[in-house]
C-alpha cells in the first residue's frame, strides 16, 4: 500500500508471476495422470525436501502460530503437506485438462487435498494420486471464462469477482443491492453459476533490498515485494500502482536507491525497480521482529494454503489463500489475475511479500479492513512479474555452486514437466546439461532452452 505523506492515501496490494495455479491445462489420458505422481520430484525425493519445508525460519513458525492457532509441530506438518499438495494438485490438473475444476487443502495441518473434477472417471485417477476427488458440475475453465465477462463490465459497485472452487460457483460482491444482478444481466451470464455476497467494505488502493521493507518516492512510501537480478542488475518487484516507469527511490535509509523500469496499472498490479550500485539485493524477507525468512523459489500454493505478509507499516501477518485467479474493480480500474487472502494490511503496506513457507507468492495489491479488526488482501503473483521483465528472483540457492564432477550423476535426469526441481538440481534437455538456478515445479513450455532464468547450461 502506498502511503503518503502526512496521510495515509488507500490501499493497493500487488503480486504477479509464472503461477503455477495458472498451469495451462492440456488434455490427456488417465495414464498420464496416475504417472504423474511417480516421478513428479525424482530430483530431490518429495516436494517438501526440494522446497525446504523442514527448514522454515523460527519467527515464520512462530508467526503461523500465533495467526492460524498452531502448535510448532502442527505448523511444520501444515508446511510440508501443503509443499506436497501443491505439486500434486499441479500435476493432477495437467492430466484432467478441460474436466478439472479446482484444488484445495483443508484441516489445520493442510492434511486433505480435494481436486475436483466434472467426470466421474477421473475420480478413480485423483485418488491414485493421493488426494480426495469431487465430482462437481462446472469446470474451472468455464467458470473462468464467465468471471472475464463479468470483469469486463464490473464497477465499484460489483469491487470483487472470484471462483470459489469450494462451492464450484463464481462469487461475485456488490455493493449496492441489485449492482451484481444488473452486471449479470449485461455479461449474459446465468445467475445459477453465481453467488452474491454484500459488502459494506470496498477495496481501496493501499499505496505504499529486503522483502518487506519501506522504500520512499516524491512523498509516497510502499513496500519492497521481492528483490531480483536482471543480469548484472540488483533490484525489486512491487506493486504497479506504487509508481510509473521513470519514477525515483529512496530507500528505508532515504539513501537515493534506483527507479522504476516499467510498472503496469490497472490491468494488473505489477512493477520492478533497477537499483543503483550501492544497493545488493538479498534472498530474505522481513519477518516478525525483523528477522530475515529465507526464500528459495516461487511455488504458488493452492487455495486453503497459510500465507504470510511483511510490510512496512504493520510488519508481519499470516493467514490462508481464500481464491486465486481473482478480479477487483479499484477506483482506479480493475485489475485481474489477484489472489483473495485473509491476511490483514493498512496503506504502507503496499507492494510487501507475500510468502508461503520458503516459497514467494506476490506483492501486495489492496484490500479492505485493517489489522486491528481483520481483512480481506489481494496480492499480484510473482511469477509474472518475472515472466514478463525477464526477472531472477534472489533465493537462498541462486548461486547453485560447482555441477557433478567427472562421472559424477546428474541428480535431476532428463527434464520432466511436473518434477519439482531444487535449486543446484542438474538436468538433461535436448542432449544438453543445465543446472537449475531457482526452485520451482516444471511445467510445459518451461523446458530449459526457454526460460534462462530458471535454468543455466552447463
């Protein structure tokens, strides 16, 4: 959330990225998806081992203790099951193509995965996987697709859109009695597939090198999302609505830090900053007490999932992924592609981390409520932000050290969509070696030769 001077001017929350919940669905057999479970992280063993979940720093711990109403214990398991059920869920998606309709986790320790599905043969295949299957009536595409309609015609009246896989339904609030029956009128699409929720609260732009930390421009105050390289440039995602291409800052210090290369708002919520030379980016979120948590990839983890926030005005707050995929209509604009959260934030706090575990999720966008009384945040997903501006995210592994030595293995194998793959892991692809630079879950369209930033040939 941006914050300016002498007054606090809204709220906006901004995260984007890669998502992996966005995995481009593409058809295929039952085989392939009971296969997808063996194999899926042959680099590292599980997926909790590859994404560091038994490693989680002491302050994160404490704060899902404190948030979500943990035992340490329970909050360790809750980490490395949900590390486990976003691979799986992931996976599973690719195999169900059209007929999936969503993904979530459930219980205290995130124990339960339930992946839906609109054809009752799949639910056979999901159970192999080891999660449980509903058989719902409409696919997540579909749903999908009636919430871009209704995003094309929305207001402030309608501020949220959202798919609540739960409910297999969209979701959309209003805030004035008739606004959301009206919006539906007008997008043709029928009111058995959406829920209206009313709200009194409408979502306000929350204007705002370590994750989490204030940085200053003409005036404004945001948060630092995540620090990045460009090749030899040392930088940070945030938010879009924080500033404009050409915009100077400073950073928590008010030492002159870089400017703004590009930001896009509305639309999405996504920006970077080129910092000076003075300036080092580092692996490290802001954590509660100014502790640093380590981050070691971005995983996006599915609906039902604990999330915290750092950020420079209310510091360091967790709670769980509600829906992804999520439009809101700002003053400003809409902007799609949000993840909804319980996770409280106040303006100041926009652009700050959004972190599940190790693994960074987005940057803060907006939202409503405060952290005195609760609310609802947004944040833009990272991976986007990556995509887009050909961006490496600083991790704990971002120097993966010296490949297998002579007649050594390569841990990694041949690539392989769905494997999630450890930083330092070395693969083969297209009869060459490369070495992954940053944690994530392979998918298609990822192979090594395309995406530099995640892979090095060695």
């Amino acid at each position: 959330m941006l914050r300016r001077s002498a007054r606090a001017a809204g709220t906006v929350l901004a995260a984007a990225g890669l998502a992996l919940a966005g995995l481009q669905a593409v058809p295929a057999t039952p085989v392939q998806a009971a296969d997808a479970r063996a194999g899926a992280t042959a680099a590292t063993g599980t997926a909790a081992e590859a994404l560091g979940a038994a490693e989680a720093r002491p302050e994160l711990l404490r704060a899902l203790e404190r948030d979500l109403g943990l035992t340490r214990p329970q909050a360790l398991r809750r980490l490395a099951n949900e590390a486990e059920a976003g691979a799986t869920a992931a996976r599973v998606r690719q195999g169900l193509g059209d007929a999936f309709a969503g993904a979530w986790v459930d219980g205290p320790e995130s124990a339960t995965l339930t992946v839906a599905t609109t054809r009752s043969a799949d639910l056979p295949v999901i159970r192999a996987a080891g999660a449980r299957g509903r058989l719902v009536t409409h696919g997540l595409t579909a749903l999908e697709r009636a919430k871009e309609a209704l995003d094309q015609g929305a207001t402030v009246d309608t501020p949220v859109r959202f798919v609540d896989v739960r409910a297999n339904r969209l979701v959309v609030e209003e805030a004035r009695p008739g606004a959301a029956a009206r919006l539906l009128a007008a997008a043709g699409v029928p009111q058995g597939l959406v829920g209206v929720v009313r709200t009194a609260e409408a979502p306000r732009p929350l204007y705002d090198i370590r994750g989490g930390d204030a940085y200053y421009m003409g005036g404004g105050r945001c948060s630092v999302g995540f620090p990045v390289t460009r090749g030899t440039t040392q930088g940070f995602a945030t938010a879009g609505h924080c500033g404009r291409a050409g915009t100077t800052t400073t950073g928590f210090n008010q030492v002159a830090q870089g400017s703004f290369q590009a930001s896009v708002f509305p639309g999405n919520d996504m920006a970077w900053v080129a910092a000076g030379a003075n300036w080092t980016a580092t692996p490290y979120v802001k954590g509660a007490g100014g502790g640093n948590v380590q981050v070691t990839g971005s995983v996006l983890q599915p609906v039902g999932a604990s999330v915290c926030r750092s950020g420079s005005t209310t510091g360091w707050h967790c709670g769980t992924i509600q829906q992804h995929d999520t439009s809101v209509t700002y003053q400003e604009g809409t902007v799609s592609g949000v993840t909804r959260t319980t996770v409280c934030a106040e303006p100041g706090d926009s652009g700050g981390s959004y972190i599940s575990g190790s693994q960074a999720q987005g940057v803060t966008s907006g939202g409503s409520g405060n952290c005195s009384s609760g609310g609802t945040t947004f944040f833009q997903p990272l991976n986007p932000i990556l995509r887009n501006y050909g961006l490496t995210l600083k991790t704990t592994g971002s120097d993966p050290g010296p490949g297998p030595g002579p007649g050594e293995p390569e841990p990694g194998g041949t690539w392989k969509a769905g494997t999630v793959y450890a930083a330092g892991a070395t693969v083969t692809y297209g009869g060459a070696s490369y070495r992954c630079l940053q944690g994530h879950q392979a998918q298609a369209g990822w192979e090594p030769p395309n995406v530099p930033a995640l892979w090095q040939r060695v």
